[in-house]
C-alpha cells in the first residue's frame, strides 16, 4: 500500500477515535482542523492522492462519527459556536453526494422528535438553500475516472426524489416548509438547471459529460405525478437558454432522450404542457420522435387518440411541433390518417363521449391547418373516404353537437381537398364550440381593423309604430280557417288564417271539438307556402291548442299516427313535442292556463303589472299624480315589492283524466319496424325523442290515479332498452326512472313495483359507475339518491312515534 494513503487511514482513525472518547475542546477542534485538510480550502492543503483517499474511502466514516456526537453539550464544549460550524461545514464543503446521503440516513434513523432530529433536519434546509443538490448532480455528469456503482446512484436518486416524503414521515408537524412538495421541487428544478450550466461549461472546455443522472431524476420527479412543479420552473429557462444556442438545444435532447423508458410518457406530457409554442417544444426536443419508438408512440397516440383531457394549445403545439422539421411532417400526415380513421369509426361515436370526440376532431382541424395542399392532394382519396363514413354516421347520431362536429369537420376537409369547389356547405347552430372550430381550421389574419361606417352617428328613425298593411282580414271562424289552409290560393289569407287560428280556437271551445282531429292532421300536414316569421313555432302552438281543448281525441289521434306510415321523422317528432306541451298546459290550473294562453311565459305567475292594473278599476291617474305616487313609492321602504298574490283555489288536475291516452299509445309498437320507420333500427334519434317525452309525461302525472300502471309500463320499457348504445336514447331512460321516483308515491312504489326498483338500483349502480358519457353517470346518481331518499322517507314514515 501507498504509505501516503496508509498515512491517511491511520489519521483518520486515530481523529475518530479522539472525537468518540475526548471531551476537551481544543483536542477536539484540532482535531476536525487536521480532517479538514482533506477537504481543501486551507492554507496547509493535503497531496491530492490523499485528498481523493479521504473523499472515496473515509469521508462518509467521519461524518457519521460527527453525526453520532452531535448532542446541546457537545456542541457548548466550545464558546462562541465555533465547533458547531466547524462541525457543519463537514457537511456543506465536502463532497456533496456522500454528505447528503449521511444526512438523509441520520434523519431517517433517528426516531421521534428530538434536539438531533431537527438540527440535522435544518442542516439539511441549509444544504438545499446552498446549491448543494446542483454540485451534487453536477458531480454525477463528470467524466467518471473510476468505476461507478449503479446501487450507489439508485440510493441517490431515490433520495433526491423521495426527500419530501421521507422527511414528512419522519418530522411529522415538525416539518419545514421548504421541504414541502410545491416548495421542494420547484428548488429541484431550479437546482437541474444549475447542473446543466455546469456541463455546458465542461462541454465548452472540451470535457466529456454524460445527464443520464439529471434525465433519471426529471424522470421520476414526473413519474410521482409532480412534473408541474418542476418543469413550471425549468422549461421558461431552458425556452430562454436554447434560443440563441445549438450547445443548449444538444444538451435538452441528450436529456429527454436519456429519460428511462417508464417515464419518458410523464416527461413529454409535461413538456408538451409547459411548452407555450411548438418552435420552443422543437428547440426541448429535437427529432425526439424520430428516434425513439416510446416517445413516438405517445406523441402521435397517445397524447392524441387515448387521452382527451388536454387544452386546446397544447394540441396546437403538439401537432405544429411534427410540422416544423421535415423529418417529422411524414408522422403528422400518419397521425391525420389515424385521427380521421377513428372520427369515421362508427363504433367509436357511439361509444366514445362527447368531449373526446370534440377533442379528435379539433386536433384533425389543426392537422388540416398545417398541411399544405400537395400534402394533402397525395392522401386526397383516403381522406374523403374517411370523411364520408364519418359524417355518415354522425349525421346519424341522436345527438346535435355530434351531428355539428361531423358537419364543421367535413366542411374543412371537402375545402382543402377541393379547394376549386363547389363547396360542401351544411346548416348547423353557430354557438361558442362551432366557432372555436372553425377558428382551429382558418386562423384569422393579421391586419387592421376595418373602418367604422360613419352612419351610426344619425340617429335613426322611429318605426315601431308602423304595420304592415294588408289586404285580406283575419277568418273569424275556424271552418273558415281551416278552409284557407287546405284551399285557398290567397298567400296573405293563408298567413292571416294561421296567425289568428290560436286565438279562434281558445275562444271557440265548442267549435273547435267538433273539428278538433280534422284541425290537428291539417296543422300535423301543413307546409310552408310563404316567408312566414316564426312559422313552426305557429304551427306547434296552435296544435297544442287544439290537443289542450279536445285533449282525448286529438291525442288519440296523434298517437295513432306516430307509428303511422307515410310521415317524415320531423312529424313524429312534432307529435311527441306537442304531447309533452299539451300535458304541461293541462297539468296547470286553468287560470295559469289562460294567462299563458294570452302570452305569459311564466308558468305559475299569479300577476302581471297590466293584470295589477286592470284590478283597481280607475281610469288613468292624472300625471302630477303619478309623479308623486313614484316619489312615494321611490321614498318608502318596504320588506318586499311585487305584485299582490291571489291565493290559488284548489281544482282538479286535467291532465290526470287523459294522461293514459297521451302516454300507452306511445308504448305499444316500439319494437315494430315500419317501411320507413324502425326505432329499434336507424332512428334512434326518434327513440330518444320517445324516451324524453314518455319520462315528461310519466312527471306530468304525478299523483294521478294512472299513475302506478304508467310507472310500470314505463319501468317495463327501460328495461329493455337499458343497453342501448346511442347516448340519446340512454339519458332519456334515466330521465324515465327519475320520473317514475318522483310521480308514483312511495308507499305505492315499494308495495307494487318492488322487482321492478331492486333490478333498476343494480343497473343504475353499473351506469353511474362505467358508462363513457358524463352526463349518463350524473343522471344514474340523481336516480340512485332519489331511491335513497324514499327508503329512508318509508322508514322514518313506519318507525313509531313517541
């Protein structure tokens, strides 16, 4: 052996052996005096063979020696703090790696609070406050002149990781606030981004380096779901360090590409969501996913096709990030194929929720953007073939957003494929989500603001006044009116007889039995002959009119004809609407009945301010009155202001002697298909439009005499239905089951319907539990607490009062 190194060994031992047993002060502080000479900084330096001896082989003997003294009487042994700073630059000036695993040992072995406990604990804040952890990483990327130990840097790293959760365990409410998550790695970050200085700089000197220990500690970080803390702090600087350096831009994609295979899915999330544009996401990750087949994977599918909780900008940056390099633009044009594979699926509409497909569809729109024409022209006939079974079946789909997805996306594709037209144009709502798509598809150019026109400073003429002028007079009979629709050639008669026919037939009740079903196929049949202003909204009203004052035969009849031949889906949907209006208008007193016929709004209204007005009886006040009246009233303070209500008289409930005509009709041939009609079949938008309206109508006939057998019959019709596989159609029977727990008392339900309620609770428990659409599960809950709520109303009913 070296006798320089035999010497160390031996002053080592002989120094621990004096701090163990010496309780004098000055033997001792000479004694860490000649050990510090091995770390360097002194004005007596050691050989620097002996130097690394003490480092490798006898420093992690020492500090644990110091650890083990530590204790208030050993630190007074000397006056003025001397050895205790002495003893804690052991810790902070040697080599960083072996004292931050003594600490974290110590710390970890030490049990309960204690005066040692929480002294190491602060040392170990100074440790992290000094820039330890950057020397510490810094010295894991040197060139390594001996053979490493993978045991050794596992240990480390599980450490470095785990420090917030190892130190919570073990100080408990005594923890300190930097060791907590969203204060620790916010520090790691900052720490990562001092080591990766330090190797630019060994780059810069012509020295080999290695980040493989700096990607395996941002890959577990990520991986332990706390890749928001640390990269909130890393990616602005290295976005600021990479922008005028090719040096930086190497060293960001040797550290993403050195990330440990199991977490490169949690560091590119995370990168792809602090990137805020893809030229920074390009300049962090190089051709990343050229490269490496994970990384490939989870951009192009992952991120994409299996997950659809990302932003909308992070989308944008994830799919410009493939558009900016030409070795990646052949993955953006893969990734549009895959994308437009699944939106045409017809499997996947139906079994995929709203928000994901929102979510394919947008990111298939910012593929389109970024691909040019000659792109797109070699792909021309794949994409329209996708394009043409997706809007298929989402034209399909019982569901209007996903019908105006399938519309906007389509519209997109048909304009860059063939962009010398004619265009393929649709008719859809435009609301916030048909917007924001088409902002995704045609960005808006940059420019100036178009000029304002000058005509808004004229103030503009008062015609509210003015009507139109006509020549024929409203039908005051509703023969006649009805003789108009079917026969009459005069356009403006025609519009005056459908205008006027409402009122005719709530002031003529007689007259209106007598041709009700007659009135209601006219009105069921009637087409637009002329610009009419709210012309179905006529129509309805007035068939609801007359269903209100004939309710048995026209329901009779408008339930005969749902299942009819020969009708469009528009007219059975029209019948179901008006039923469940014509129910609404029979379940109300006649008195709120007559205020809504003459054009309140407001059901259960008991006062309108002309109606307040009309109650006095005086003719109108003279103006110097009315000004003081509204002094007064402005001056007066009151508990409450409104109109004087009018205690309700109580009447019957109309619609519970016609309820059975408007509700089993509708129940008896479902499951028949029709030349035409199959609501088992391609109509399942009209099988959710029944599902919704038999759950009104079963609400509508709450506490009614038929309503037991409806709940029955409906509860019956659920389930067969209950695994249908349109979204539509299964909301509307949860509505149903909502229905039934709210009209039927409970006394009736537990005593008649209790197979029938067992077997509802297990599949609503399935729903509310797997089913892919939002607003399925929230239903199924809402009927699960409703089943809760009169359980436990039956037994506080039942239980004996004392």
């Amino acid at each position: 052996m070296d006798p320089a190194l035999s010497a160390v060994r031996l002053t080592v031992q002989e120094a621990i052996h004096t701090l163990l047993s010496s309780e004098d002060a000055g033997h001792i502080l000479s004694t860490l005096g000649t050990l510090k000479r091995y770390l360097g900084g002194t004005e007596d330096p050691v050989l620097p063979e002996e130097k690394e001896e003490f480092a490798t082989v006898h420093f992690s003997a020492v500090l644990r020696c110091l650890v083990s003294k530590l204790s208030p009487g050993w630190l007074e042994l000397s006056p003025g703090g001397q050895l205790e700073q002495l003893w804690e630059s052991f810790f902070l000036d040697g080599p960083p790696d072996q004292a931050f695993l003594v600490l974290m040992e110590a710390i970890e072995s030490t049990a309960g609070p204690s005066f040692r406990l929480m002294k190491m604990a602060q040392l170990l804040d100074t440790f992290l406050s000094t820039g330890r952890v950057a020397a510490l990483m810094e010295e894991q990327c040197r060139p390594q002149t001996k053979p490493s130990f993978p045991l050794f840097q596992e240990t480390l790293l599980s450490k470095v990781v785990g420090l917030p959760d190892l130190l919570g365990n073990c100080l408990q409410r005594d923890n300190l606030t930097q060791f907590f998550p969203q204060n620790y790695f916010p520090l790691l970050g900052q720490e990562v981004v001092q080591a990766l200085k330090a190797v630019v700089n060994f780059l810069q000197g012509g020295l080999d380096c290695s980040v493989s220990f700096v990607s395996r500690v941002l890959g577990k970080v990520c991986i332990q779901g706390r890749k928001r803390e640390i990269l909130s702090v890393l990616v602005p600087q290295l976005t600021v360090l990479t922008q005028d350096s090719c040096l930086w831009q190497r060293v960001c994609w040797c550290l993403v590409e050195q990330v440990p295979d199991r977490a490169v899915e949690a560091v590119l999330t995370g990168l792809v969501e602090a990137a805020p544009r893809p030229e920074v996401l390009s300049r962090l990750l190089g051709n990343l996913v050229v490269k490496n087949k994970k990384a490939r994977f989870v951009v192009t599918r992952k991120l994409l096709l299996l997950q659809y909780q990302h932003t909308t900008p992070m989308v944008q940056s994830l799919l410009g990030y493939l558009a900016l390099d030409s070795q990646r633009r052949p993955l953006l044009i893969q990734v549009l194929k895959e994308l437009l594979e699944t939106w045409g699926c017809s499997s996947a509409v139906r079994h995929t929720p709203l928000e994901q497909q929102c979510y394919i569809s947008k990111a298939i729109l910012v593929c389109l953007a970024h691909l040019g024409e000659p792109e797109l022209q070699d792909i021309r006939d794949e994409l329209l073939a996708s394009m043409m079974a997706g809007v298929k079946c989402r034209l399909d789909s019982s569901l209007p957003p996903v019908r105006r997805l399938g519309m906007i996306v389509a519209e997109v594709i048909s304009s860059r494929i063939h962009p010398e037209g004619p265009l393929l144009k649709f008719q859809y709502e435009d609301d916030e989500m048909s917007r924001e798509l088409l902002a995704l598809a045609t960005p808006e150019p940059a420019g100036d603001c178009s000029s304002v026109s000058r005509d808004d400073e004229f103030i503009p003429y008062d015609m509210s006044g003015d009507r139109e002028l006509k020549s024929s007079k409203q039908p005051l009979y509703i023969r006649d009116c009805v003789e108009a629709l079917t026969t009459s050639e005069d356009m403006e008669r025609w519009e005056a007889s459908l205008k006027g026919l409402e009122g005719l037939v709530y002031r003529s009740p007689a007259a209106t039995r007598e041709v009700s079903v007659e009135l209601a196929k006219v009105l069921l049949h009637l087409e637009e002959k002329t610009c009419v202003a709210e012309f179905e909204q006529l129509r309805q009203s007035t068939l609801v009119a007359v269903t209100v004052t004939d309710p048995e035969q026209v329901a009779k009849y408008l339930t005969s004809q749902f299942y009819g031949l020969n009708y469009s889906l528009r007219q059975r949907m029209d019948i179901l609407d008006v039923l469940v209006l014509a129910a609404q208008a029979l379940s109300r007193p006649k008195s709120l009945q007559r205020r809504s016929q003459h054009g309140s709004t407001v059901p259960g209204t008991m006062c309108s301010p002309a109606l307040a007005v009309s109650q006095t009886g005086n003719v109108a006040a003279p103006d110097w009155q009315v000004v003081v009246e509204e002094r007064i009233r402005s001056k007066t303070r009151r508990f409450s202001k409104g109109c004087p209500q009018r205690e309700l008289s109580g009447v019957p409930n109309e619609f519970s002697s016609v309820a059975g005509y408007f509700f089993f009709p509708l129940l008896q041939h479902f499951d028949r298909p029709l030349v035409t009609f199959d609501l088992l079949g391609d109509d399942q938008l009209v099988l959710g439009r029944l599902t919704h309206t038999l759950a009104s109508l079963m609400y509508l006939a709450v506490n009614t005499t038929v309503a037991v057998p409806m709940g029955k019959a409906l509860l019956e019709f659920v389930w067969a239905l209950r695994f249908h596989v349109d979204i539509y159609v299964r909301r509307g029977l949860l509505s149903a089951v909502s229905s039934v727990l709210l009209s039927v008392p409970t006394e009736r339900l537990l005593g008649d319907l209790p197979d029938e309620l067992l077997e509802a609770r297990s599949w609503l428990a399935d729903v509310a539990e797997k089913d892919v659409d939002e607003d399925c599960r929230e239903l199924a809950v809402r009927a699960l607490l409703l089943l809760e709520r009169l359980k436990d109303k039956l037994l506080s009913s039942s239980s004996p009062q004392p």
